[in-house]
C-alpha cells in the first residue's frame, strides 16, 4: 500500500515547488516507508496552446507486488503517461496477458504498470476494468490532462482540492495542508454531519475547499476544467431470478476466487480473526488455498463484553491456523493524539482504537491482511435489520402500530445501558411514528436531529446551511426503494457506512502501522452479485447470511454460525465514568472550547452529569464530541 500526491496547474503563480512536493510527500511517508519517488515538469505558454500546465507528482511506496521493480511515479515508452497508484489490482495478470497481445511491452511485474497500458487503450474509461482497490493519478502529457479515479467501494481514499487554474490531490488531508497559503477554514455542515454519523461523509471534508471524490468515481482536469463523473453506478433496484440453489454455487464460486486473487503477495500474508462469521469464514477459505496454516491475528480485551478471543481461538484451533492473540488494555488518553493525527478528521467510530491496535500488532509478523469487512451489509447480518424487518411489518398494522408508538411507552423507566432491552423498545417505539427511512436516520444518529437542536449554539445555527445531513442517506437509499426495507437499507449502509466509516477506519488504522488490508467480500463482483439476491436467500425468521451458511456452512463449526454478534469496540462507556472523567470535563468545559460558540455550554454539561451519574448512556455523544475538539486543537491550533 502506498501515498500519492500532487498537483496540476495552468497559473505559473500558483506552480507547487520541488521543496513543496518533497513535504507533500513526507507527510504520507507512514502509508509507504519502503521507497519514494517524484515527478515533476512545468512548460511555458507557447503557441498554438494559451496555456500548458504544470504537474507535480508524489509517491510512497509499501512494496508488496514486485519488489526489485515497481517504483513509482511509473512511465510508459515515451514518456507520455505517469501514473502514480496507491491500491492493489488484483485482476493484473489477466489484464497483463491481454496488454501484450494488443502489442505493449512491459518493463516490470507490477500492475502499476498495466494501468499505464490500460491508460492507453482506454483512456478515462480503464476504471471500469480494474478488480482492486485503488486511488489513481494519471497525468497526460500529450491530452494535457490529470485523471484521478477511486475504487467502487472506496477502500482507498483520495482528497483533492481545486483552487483557481489549480488542482491539489493526495491520498491524505494531511499531505494537501502542507501547501503554503492553503486555508484552514472549518465547515459548519461538515460538523452537523460528523455529529450525525460520526464520520463526515463524502464528497465533504471537514474543511472549506477540500472535497473526497466519491467512490466509484472518476476526475479529470483539463484546460484549467475540472470534471468529476461516476464509472460505476449497479442497478440495485434490480433482484435476481436466480434460484436459491443456483445462487449457493454461484457464490461459493465467486467468494473463493475472490479471496484466492487477494492471496497474491510477494511479503508474508495473514488475516484479521474476530471468531466472527465473516472474518472466520475469509480464514476458513484462505486455509483451503494455503499449503502452510495461515497466520491470524485476534485481539483481546479484559473487559468480557468486549472480549471475542475465545471464538477466534475456537476457529483457529478448527482450522489449524498459526494464530497469534494479543491481550491489551486500551490507554485512551496514550491512543487519542495518535488517532486524531492519522485520521485527518473528526472520526468518532471508537473501534478505531481497537483495529488501531490489531493492527500494530499483526504488522510485526505481516505486511497484508484480509479482513471480513463487507459481509453484515451485502448478507443482511446487523442485528439492527431486524429491527427494520419487525418496523415494516408494524407499519402495515395500523392500530398495532399506533399502540406501540403511544407516548405513555417514553414514561417508563430504563436502565441506562443503551444496549437494555428495555431502553432499545423506548427507542423502538418513539421512532415509530416515523417513516422507515428517518427511522433508520434515528436509530443509527450519535445526535438526532432534536439532540442537534439542543446542543447548537444559536451562533453556529447561523452558520449552518439549508442542506440537511439525512440527505447523504436518503439519496444511498433512493439506489435501492423500490426493494424491501432490510435490503434498501442494508444497500444505502454499503454505500454510506461501509465505505465512509469503516473502510476509512481500516485504512487509517492500519496504514499508520504499513500495513495493507484486503476485503474479499468487497470484489465488486461479490457487491454486485449479493445486492441482486432476493431477501429471502439472505435474511428469514429474524436471521441474516443464510446463504453464507447453505454454501460455507461445513467449513465453521455451528457455534460460530449461531453465536450472538459483538460488536468491536471498547468500554467508552465506562472510560467516562472513570479513566476518561477528568479529561472530558477538561476538553469539552474549558475557555478554548467555550470561545468556539459552537455548543451550548449548558446542554454539555448535561450530557456530562446524566452519563456520569449512570442515569443515561451518552458515551458515544461524549466520545464525538471530545475527538471533535482535539481533532480542533490539533489542526487549527
């Protein structure tokens, strides 16, 4: 895995440095300690062209395909077409052999340089041919253009910035804030969504000017021009006539050879191992492919509601894996810099911290792991879509519903675990009036849209734009409306969580220890194939992945497949009761955050007193909030 940067420009004024890509550059030298590399040409203004723009291109690599070869910034014969590419390509061999039989000659064994070919053939259309995961610059010289693309599912991640006659672009915010004279001008809409979803989702930053391109999406900048336009758009309205039998081959076809081109690797290769059904059944088919035991990795917690080692170790023990378990005691207040540092924004997923320290550790026996990511959302496996399920079928008994959504339900007492049966019902039944969609929104919000209301200082209010943050759900969600509710929503979750939350959380996280993660359930074909199945196939009786268990079902022992989901995370809830108390009251009450204007000072400290007297669970309010103000801290300070 790797860091690119760079820039283009058509304004001699606005051209980036040598001394200014190098800090570009070295910004991103976590995501690639193995090697670097530049380029860099700059032309004057001569006929017949008013304008030939300048270009500047970064690179940091982390070898893992080719290791003697591959540097980059890569070039064709003529020098025409550079490329720089952070990702993994995993049909490269195939496309390889197809290159040379339309007459290309290769220089190396990487499939960096099959884009370069690919480039050439294709022009801005050889996304579309790509089976990986990538972020990609393209700079030609003979079109005078810069093309940038981002895979489907957004697994790397890609920022650019267009100012004036200029376009910056790198892997990491971090690396574009190294320009001289760039701003660092916070975006109130970018806080209201960050507060809602605990991520700022794309085409946003949290900074005025910088954007994400979408996944999925391509950009070209041409003659001072920049254009941004999808590649990949699947029909997911559309469901499958496929038989349920037929569906069963079909996948254990495809999620093997998914897994087994992820397996390609030139440096030692493991996989993530949380004795959940996803990661355990990505181990189980690796093994079949594998002559020596695969090496996992599980991290464990002393805290036994957040402790899976036990399962993991099951799983290893079954599969005869070489498994490596590690008991850690997560230090929030060590942890929080180094968080806030990588992420480049607020991010207030706390199993941030946990993959943070799965990841420190594999890398010291690996370079590569694949991971389960991907498999609750495409095989309906969330506990919360059975929550939906139950809505939808209320929603058609009309004096069943109105009875369920009465408000007397809101009077009774609850614990104030937010995990309490009871609580969960509360909650349940306040969102039934609603409609499915912003029930959903409520159910998944850190800050609804009346806690919003309670916290927003009436200056920041001001700041706030007309546009709602329930927008970014709805239009993942529109994809998919004319199909049941669970599907609906399980599709708008792999277009908005999957690719904003918790790949960027995989990304960061273990990129800031060089290590590369690979996701098989997320081969577009795998995507594309598992959004078509009728719900049936995936989801029955209150259960999701059926049909992982009809096709795998004989590689995991059954109470792998019947154990009850956990979720990956840490005791935030008890880390502000104690660890975390002093620290909160320091970050979020003092006169630095106060001078803000942000929050109201009042509703704060209520949020503070109810966790703290175990009368309501805020943890994860508290949590965004504290990140917010430190993410402030460190890069507006």
């Amino acid at each position: 895995m790797c860091g690119i940067t760079g820039a283009i420009w058509t304004d001699p004024a606005q051209a980036i440095s040598t001394e200014t890509l190098a800090r570009m550059t070295a910004a991103l030298r976590h995501r690639g300690p193995d090697d670097e590399g530049s380029y860099g040409c700059e032309f004057q203004t001569r006929p017949p062209y008013d304008a030939i723009p300048g270009v500047a291109l970064g690179f940091r690599r982390l070898s893992i395909i080719d290791l003697e070869g591959g540097q980059q910034p890569m070039t064709n014969e003529d020098g025409s077409i550079w490329v720089v590419f952070n990702g993994e390509i995993y049909n490269y061999p195939s496309l390889r052999r197809r290159l040379q039989g339309a007459g290309h000659v290769f220089r190396s064994e990487s499939d960096t340089e099959c884009i370069v070919h690919l480039y050439e053939d294709e022009g801005p259309e050889l996304f579309t041919h790509l089976n990986g995961m990538f972020a990609v610059a393209i700079w030609d010289a003979k079109r005078r253009r810069l093309v940038l693309g981002r895979d489907r599912l957004g697994q790397k991640p890609l920022v650019y910035r267009m100012e004036g006659e200029r376009l910056m672009f790198a892997s990491e915010l971090k690396s574009l804030l190294e320009v001289p004279g760039v701003p660092r001008e916070v975006d109130p809409s970018a806080i209201d969504e960050y507060l809602t979803y605990q991520y700022v989702p794309y085409p946003n930053t949290i900074l005025r000017g910088f954007r994400k391109l979408p996944p999925g999406h391509r950009a070209v900048f041409q003659d001072g021009q920049l254009e941004v336009s999808s590649y990949w758009s699947p029909d997911f309205n559309a469901e499958s006539s496929t038989s349920e039998t037929q569906a069963v081959e079909q996948l254990r076809e495809m999620l093997r050879s998914s897994i087994q081109l992820r397996m390609r690797s030139d440096v030692p290769l493991g996989a993530f191992l949380s004795g959940g059904v996803d990661s355990s059944l990505v181990t189980a088919i690796m093994q079949e492919y594998s002559e020596e035991p695969i090496k996992t990795f599980s991290i464990g917690f002393p805290v036994a509601e957040y402790d899976e080692t036990k399962f993991a170790r099951q799983v290893a023990e079954h599969l005869g894996t070489d498994h490596h378990e590690f008991q850690v005691t997560p230090d929030a207040v060590d942890i929080l810099p180094k968080l806030i540092w990588h992420f480049d924004e607020p991010f207030a997923d706390s199993s941030a911290i946990p993959t943070w320290y799965v990841s420190q550790l594999t890398r010291e026996h690996v370079t590569v792991s694949l991971t389960g990511d991907g498999g609750d959302e495409l095989f309906a496996g969330y506990p919360r879509y059975r929550a939906v399920a139950l809505a939808e079928k209320i929603d058609r008994l009309g004096p069943v519903r109105s009875l369920l959504a009465a408000s007397f339900w809101q009077k009774l007492s609850a614990p104030a675990r937010q995990k309490s049966r009871r609580r969960q019902f509360k909650r349940f039944s306040q969102s039934l009036a609603a409609s499915p969609l912003r029930r959903y929104a409520d159910w998944i919000s850190i800050f609804n849209e009346q806690r919003r209301a309670d916290l927003y200082s009436d200056a920041f209010v001001e700041q706030l734009p007309s546009s709602d943050p329930f927008d970014f759900l709805q239009g993942a969600w529109k994809r998919a409306r004319h199909r049941d509710s669970v599907t609906a929503i399980s599709l708008a979750d792999l277009t908005t969580y999957l690719t904003c939350d918790l790949n960027q959380k995989v990304d960061r996280a273990s990129m800031a220890h060089s290590l590369e993660c690979r996701q098989p359930f997320l081969d577009h074909r795998v995507v594309e194939f598992a959004a078509a199945l009728p719900l049936r196939y995936k989801y029955r009786w209150g259960r999701g992945k059926r049909i992982l268990q009809r096709a795998f079902g004989e590689l995991l022992p059954k109470e792998i497949w019947n154990r009850k989901k956990m979720g990956f995370g840490v005791p935030i809830d008890h880390w502000f009761r104690h660890e975390l108390k002093e620290l909160a009251h320091d970050v979020l009450l003092d006169d630095t955050a106060g001078e803000r204007d942000y929050f109201r000072r009042e509703y704060v400290e209520h949020l503070l007193a109810e966790h703290q007297s175990n009368t309501f669970d805020h943890a994860y309010r508290l949590w965004s909030l504290v990140i917010l103000e430190l993410w402030l801290r460190e890069w507006l300070a």
